[in-house]
C-alpha cells in the first residue's frame, strides 16, 4: 500500500508539472507564453518552499534540513548548477513550443547523450545491449519528429539541448554531491539559490520582461495562484522522486517511470486533444520501450 502510494505521488506531482506549465504557456484563459520568467518564479516558490519546511516542526518535513547556504561549497557547486539551470530552462522551452504528446520524444535523445558522455568524461564503454536500446530509442525519434503533425523546429532544438544538459547532469551530480555529504537536499538549497541568481540576468536580456509588462492580467490574483501552484507542484517532485527512491526499487522506480510516460501521453491527447499520426504515435512507442529496454539494461548490468 505504501509503495503504491508513494508511486502514485511521484506521477501525479510529475505529470502536474508538465501539465500546468503547458497550460499556462499554451491553453490557459490568463496564457503567458514566457518560459524563461516562469522557471525563475518556479525557483522562487521553490527555494522559498525549502527555507520554510526546512525550519517546519512537522513530520511531514523531517526529511528537509535547514535551509544552508555558505559560499565556498556555493562557488564549489556552481557549474552543477549551470548544468541545472540548462536542463530545467531549455525543458520548460521545449514545452513551450510542442505539444505534450510529442514531449517525451523530443527529449527521448538523453540516453544517446548519457552514452556518448559517458564515454568522453568517464571513458566507460557501453554494452551492446545497452547500444542496441539506445537505437531503438533513436529510431524512435526520428520516426515522432517526421511523424508529428504540429511539429516545432525550435521545440525539437530545445528538447535536444534539454537531453544534452540532463545527460551531463546525471554525471557531475554524484561528483558533487560529495561535496554536502551526499545529502540531495542540501544541494537542492545551493542549486535552487544559485539559479535564481544566474538565470535573473538570462530572463533580463531575453526581452521578456518588457512584455510582460504590457501583458492585461499581470497583476490580477488569480494568475499569480496559478503560477505559484504551478511551481509548488514542482518542489513536491524532489519530496516524491526522494520517497520513491527510500521506499522502491530501482527496478520499480523504471517501470513506474516508463508507465508514467504512456500515462502521460495518452492523457495530452484526451485532456489537450494532441493529434497523433500512425507514425507519431509509432515512433512514440519506439522511444518507450528503447527508454524501458535500456533501463533494465543497465539494472541488471548486462
């Protein structure tokens, strides 16, 4: 019952993510097509969210330390948080611009990467098992993005960027986590502190500042709750993805992830009626069962 639920919490805090952030780029009755603004807001509610439930006497928050920031271990940790700050930048970039349905495909391409990187950095050899999901996962890229009936040329760029610096960070993230004790909270506090400050000069120059200014319900109640929930949704993810490591497998986590993502497109085309062609939808399936292949590749170390 406890996994079940815990299971459960990480897809409907994962989902609610991608879901409202394309709701509020795309489909919202207050659209406010700014991903840049809205990942520096998110980290706001974020890091705010941390301060507060890391000095919280609840239960419910004991895994949250108190909130800690020193500069040394900042200035340390700060070209992780480049790396960070790219990944959730360039993902709420590529959501702007595709639909959800074809989301997971434009970001399909992290397992390529992670290989490659894995190679150039570690300089460790991947299996042929390995390589033999990793085309599948290929195959069905290119299949989704010839496929896609409302494709985005700058969403597909966007989605590979965000491929590039999650692959990049699933490395550099266990060099430093050594460096807080191998505590992800504690790196969650330096991380979320430091991409307010280094992605508020990106949001500056980007222009978008200046037109939301002229944007008609940029002060109207309603539109801020939605933008706060929005970003309180994603710092619940970090409490789910932190339960469903404590109380899963990494096996179960895998599955969970891969069901989580058919879940996930089948709901963009019933809640956002995304079209989805024999090809699309195809290569879609490709990318899910290279994605699981190759996950279960490297659990059982083949």
């Amino acid at each position: 019952m406890i996994i079940a639920l815990v299971i459960g919490f990480y897809w409907i805090c994962s989902m609610s993510v991608v879901f409202l952030n394309k709701y509020i780029f795309t489909y919202a009755e207050y659209e406010f097509p700014f991903p840049l603004f809205v990942t520096w807001y998110q980290f706001l509610v974020a890091l705010i969210l941390l301060i507060l439930t890391g000095y919280s006497k609840s239960k419910v928050f004991t895994i949250v330390p108190p909130y800690e920031f020193k500069l040394s271990t900042a200035l340390n940790i700060l070209p992780l948080t480049a790396i960070y700050v790219g990944m959730l930048t360039f993902n709420n970039l590529c959501l702007a611009f595709v639909e959800v349905s074809f989301y997971q495909v434009a970001r399909s391409l992290t397992i390529v990467f992670n290989i490659v990187f894995t190679y150039l950095i570690l300089h460790n050899k991947t299996s042929p098992a390995a390589m033999g999901a990793c085309a599948v996962v290929f195959f069905g890229f290119i299949l989704g993005s010839y496929g896609e009936s409302h494709f985005s040329f700058p969403g597909l760029v966007f989605g590979i960027c965000s491929s590039i610096f999650v692959a990049l960070y699933g490395i550099y993230v266990k060099k430093k986590l050594q460096v807080v004790d191998n505590n992800e909270w504690r790196l969650l506090h330096y991380n979320t502190t430091l991409a307010l400050i280094l992605l508020l000069p990106i949001v500056l120059l980007s222009g978008e500042i200046g037109e939301i200014k002229t944007v008609y319900f940029i002060l109207r109640p309603k539109f801020w709750v939605i933008m706060t929930v929005t970003g309180i949704t994603g710092f619940l993810i970090n409490i789910a993805t932190f339960l469903q490591i404590k109380f899963t497998t990494p096996l179960t986590s895998t599955i969970s992830g891969t069901a989580k993502a058919c879940t996930q497109t089948i709901l963009s085309v019933i809640i956002f009626r995304n079209p989805i062609t024999f090809t699309n939808g195809f290569g879609i399936i490709l990318v899910l069962v290279g994605s699981l292949a190759y996950s279960l590749v490297r659990y059982n170390k083949i």
